[in-house]
C-alpha cells in the first residue's frame, strides 16, 4: 500500500437485503490522522454521524480514545502537561463498558440525555480526544447470488494449481476470520480449527466461548480462504493445510456486531497466533479500524477489511496499516458492486465464490465479503514458505504479484491489481530467507542480537577476536542459521553487511555441504570497514539445504593472513540474508 497521499472521509451507501437479512457492506474509509491537514483532521473528528439502517446502526455506546502522549505533548508542549490531559481525558469519561487497554481506547454508555453527536461535539471540544466515535452495530458484508453457477473459477484466474506446484501451504501458520463463527463439524474446516474467540461475550473458547457459526457468513467466509485441500472433500481454500482460528464477533442471529468487538477479535487473534487476520464487515470508517491495524502490525501480524459494495471511487483516504481488498468478477473486471480507487489496496475474485456453508454444504456467495478472506488465503500462503517474513515483507509480495489490470504500478482505480497465487508464490520462493539463529564459534561477542542480522540497519553483531597480537589462526566465526521455503533451489544466494574495525583481515564465507558433510569456502576477499558482499552459489546449490529441516547454514570468518600488530580488532555484521528459488 502507498500511505501519504491525502484522503477525506467520503463515501456512498449501499444495501442490498438477502434472505437472512445480511445487508451489504458499506464502503468507507479515512485517513491515518498524521496525513491530514488541521483544517481537515478537525473537519473528520467533528464530522456529523447518521446511521443508516441495516448497515451502521447506533448502539447507544461510544468509542472514545484519549490523545496519546506524542501528540498532547505537541499540542502542550511539555511531558508533564501531556500526562495531566491524559488524566484529565480520562477522568472525564463516565459509565464506561470496556477499556481496551492494549491500545488505550474506552468504550462508554452514552450520558442520559445526549445523542452521539453532542457527545462527541462535547467532548472533542476540550482537544483531549483523538477521537469520539459510535460503537457502531455493524453488518456482514453480501450481495445476491446464483446459487447455480459454476464451481471455484476462481481458483483457475488466479493461477492457484500452477501455484500449488510451487507450495501448497503450511500447518505451521494460523490464519484468522473476525465474524460470524465456524461450523465445527464441516468436514472442510472443523480437521483445521484450532481455539477461537468470541469477542461479543470476551471469553475464549477454551473457556466456554462460542465460536460455532451463529449466522452462516462466517462459514463461506472461512472456506474462501483456508478450505483444507487434497482431502477427497469439498473445496479448497488458497492453502491445503493451513490452521484456522474462528474469531466469533456478535451473538446475534442477523450477524450484526458491535465494532468494538470485530476490533477487539482482531488483536485478539494476533496476540494468540495468528498471522492474517481479516474482517468482511462494514464499519471500515472508524478510526479504531487504522489503531487496529497498527496494532496486528506491530505485534506482527497483518489486517485484512472489505472495501464495500456500494461501487464507490474511493480515491481521497487510505488506512496506513489495513489492505483494503475490492472484489473482480469471472471476467477478470471489477466486480459490478465492488469499490475501486486509492484506497484500495488489492482486488481479489468476489462474484459467486462456490465455498463451505452452515450443516456440511457448499455454496454460492458474492461480495467484497469473499473477496477479503481469499486475499486472506493468499497472504497466509505467501507467510507460510517463510515463517520468518515480516508483515511489511508479506504484503509487499502480495501486492507487488497481483496481475496489474491498469496503469502499471500501484494505480488510483485497482491498487496494485487481481491477486495471483502463481505469481505470488514464485515471488515469495525468491523472497529473503532471514537468521533463525546465529552462534559465535570463535571471538566473544560484544553486542547485538539475531534481530541485528535482519536488517541493513546500522544494528549490528558486534564480535572481537580476543586473543593477543602477531596470531594469524581465524579469530572470528559466526555461524548464521535460516531455513529454506524450499528443499530443491535452482537459485541460491546469500548476502552479508559486515566490517572490521582494522586492515589486513580476510573476510571468508563458508556454507554447509549437507551432501559432503563438510563447509566449503565459497568467497574470500579482504575484510573492509564498509563490507557488503552477496555470494552466488552456481554449481548443485541444493547440497546446502538440509533434507528434511530444508535447514541452511553459513560461516563468516575472519582472520588475519599474516602478523597484525594490535591486540584486538571486531567484526561487525549488520545483515545476514538468503534469497532462493
């Protein structure tokens, strides 16, 4: 996604009533507060609030976040005023429901008297609030369907069985749903489940939480994204074998939540294991969805919302942190109801999508709703060759191998265009293989950890040699561990940032012949105090992965080829990074 283009809270409305009275998803959206201008930022927190029957309703409660510390010492101007509005922010608050610590936002009963928007004029006009906002109820997100149309053609446009000859997926990854429950008995889903939440009632599962499908959305929309394959049963989902977390968020029979609680599922899941996460709700307008958002990315995890179904260009917001996903149809065009333009990260098929329902039967649905959950599928695919992909590096792929259907690039109608699962695993298979370990063999070390290995960051590991002048034996060695997506590599590469602290060293790298049961040397230069080499394995690079851990191994050593007249020198590595396919 490209944040920093400016964006306004515009949007249209639609609702389209199906059988069980599940209403369409409304497509909404506004800015990360840090891009807006202040005469726009205090037009989005005084905006007037209107419900819309079927699609955001008032619920008689508020959500409310205090400013938060940068921003009220900005606007104070020193640390100890920013904690008295911090106080006095919350002292302030009455009748409140719920306090959500983990991101510092309230939930509070509106005061006996007072309609959602006085009390958010009220309180927004003491300047201690980052925002005030409805506990929007809020609704699954649908359009009608063909019940009779075909089977998974999407699965063919997306390129997934060419994909699946690359990787099928992986049990070692969770990917998660916010929304109306599972059917634990489906014979496509129930094999993959493991403990949910349900966030309406805040108890998990393993406490007596019901996390059982209590509306039917929340079982196509499961099935979209992580139906087990190759099982001789049903469907299949973008992955064969991926773990499936219900995060159940309403108790209601019609699917309507509180937004609170689709909020609340959502860190929920990542602080439970989850790596995806996404939501086919409306509600995305509320700022809780971007805090949301940052918060699954900061605890490592990537957030998923629907862009809606009312065809609105939404092209004057973005959320900083949330892929918002559009939905195409068989002919590879934007789907009908779907919304388009800037704030939409990535499209994904949406229009009669065949997938798991209520009871143990399949089918038909259609919407941005089943668009989220099958880019959901393809995230946690992407995730799943290299656990060790960070949330930036696993939306970066997702985007940047989505077939581009306009202007080349990220382009203000599609995104960056349809999700393809072909194109995305090839890019993911080349995609950086980080340490999972590292050891120092010889030299003591002086600072650091693995994560300074990730990054060309100036964090290094820092080791010294450690022994006395004029020895010329190596008196570095750091061993680096990663593990392979892959067990056979036709490309096989390895690119480490290092320096020394003195001249006269031999910078040598070594890789672990798994076949030979030996290192062998595969570079040797001088050691610079600005050392950056990447290493290309061209003969049987597949000797160092290891069979059955797909493990690989690499030296740096360091060593003084001839008499050096000091007592000490280090060695300092920044980076240490694979890349494969």
């Amino acid at each position: 996604m490209s944040p920093g283009k400016r964006r306004l809270l515009v949007k249209k409305f639609l609702t389209l009533k199906i059988g069980f009275t599940c209403l369409a998803l409304i497509a909404v959206a506004s800015s990360s507060f840090a891009d807006m201008t202040k005469e726009e930022l205090q037009s989005f927190r005084h905006r007037t609030f209107v419900q819309r029957p079927g699609i955001e309703e008032f619920s008689g409660k508020m959500i409310v976040r205090p400013l938060q510390f940068n921003d009220a010492v900005e606007q104070t101007g020193s640390n100890v005023a920013a904690r008295q509005l911090h106080k006095r922010a919350i002292a302030r608050l009455q009748s409140v429901v719920r306090y959500y610590g983990d991101i510092d936002v309230y939930v509070v009963r509106l005061p006996r008297g007072m309609d959602e928007n006085a009390y958010a004029g009220q309180m927004l006009a003491t300047g201690d609030y980052e925002y005030v906002e409805p506990d929007w109820t809020v609704y699954p997100a649908l359009t009608p369907n063909d019940p009779f149309f075909g089977t998974q053609w999407h699965h063919q446009t997306m390129h997934s069985p060419q994909g699946w000859d690359l990787w099928t997926g992986s049990s070692s990854i969770t990917c998660a749903f916010t929304d109306t429950g599972v059917d634990h008995n489906h014979a496509d889903l129930g094999p993959a489940l493991v403990p949910g939440y349900n966030s309406a009632s805040h108890t998990r599962e393993v406490d007596g939480g019901d996390t059982s499908d209590i509306n039917g959305h929340g079982t196509h929309v499961a099935g979209d994204g992580a139906a087990i394959g190759n099982n001789a049963v049903g469907v299949v989902g973008e992955g064969w074998n991926f773990r499936i977390m219900p995060i159940r968020v309403t108790n209601n029979s019609d699917g309507s939540a509180a937004f609170s609680n689709i909020a609340e599922g959502g860190r929920w899941a990542v602080d439970n294991g989850a790596k995806v996460i996404s939501a086919s709700y409306s509600g995305v307008s509320n700022s809780l969805t971007q805090t949301t958002g940052d918060y699954v990315r900061q605890h490592g995890g990537l957030y998923m919302y629907a862009a809606g179904n009312d065809s609105s260009n939404l092209s004057s917001f973005d959320w900083a942190d949330v892929v918002v996903v559009g939905a195409t149809d068989r002919g590879d065009v934007k789907a009908s109801f779907s919304a388009f333009g800037h704030a939409v990260d990535v499209f994904a098929p949406g229009v009669n999508i065949y997938s798991t329902t209520r009871g143990g039967s399949y089918g038909f649905l259609s919407g941005t709703s089943m668009a989220t959950p099958i880019a959901n599928g393809v995230a946690t695919l992407i995730w799943s060759t290299n656990l060790n992909l960070t949330s930036n590096q696993v939306e970066a792929i997702l985007e940047e191998s989505c077939r581009d259907l306009g202007t080349a690039g990220n382009d203000d109608f599609w995104g960056w265009g349809r999700v393809d699962v072909y194109n995305a695993m090839q890019a993911a298979r080349l995609s950086s293989v980080l340490p999972t370990s590292f050891s120092v063999f010889r030299g003591t070390q002086v600072s650091g950890s693995l994560t300074s290995l990730f990054n060309s960051d100036d964090d290094y590991v820092v080791v010294q040699n450690g022994v006395t002048a004029l020895r010329t034996e190596s008196p570095i060695t750091v061993t680096i561990i990663g593990t392979s997506p892959i067990q056979v590599a036709s490309i096989f590469n390895f690119t480490v940032e290092n320096h020394v602290s003195i001249t006269g060293l031999t910078q040598r790298i070594e890789f672990y012949d798994f076949v030979a049961a030996r290192y062998e040397e595969e570079d040797a230069r001088s050691a610079t105090t600005a050392d950056s080499v990447t290493v290309a394995i061209g003969t049987s690079p597949s000797r160092f992965i290891e069979p059955g851990t797909n493990l690989v191994t690499s030296q740096v050593r360091i060593r003084a080829d001839g008499p050096v007249f000091t007592n000490s020198w280090t060695s300092s590595i920044d980076q240490a990074v694979w890349s494969m396919q």
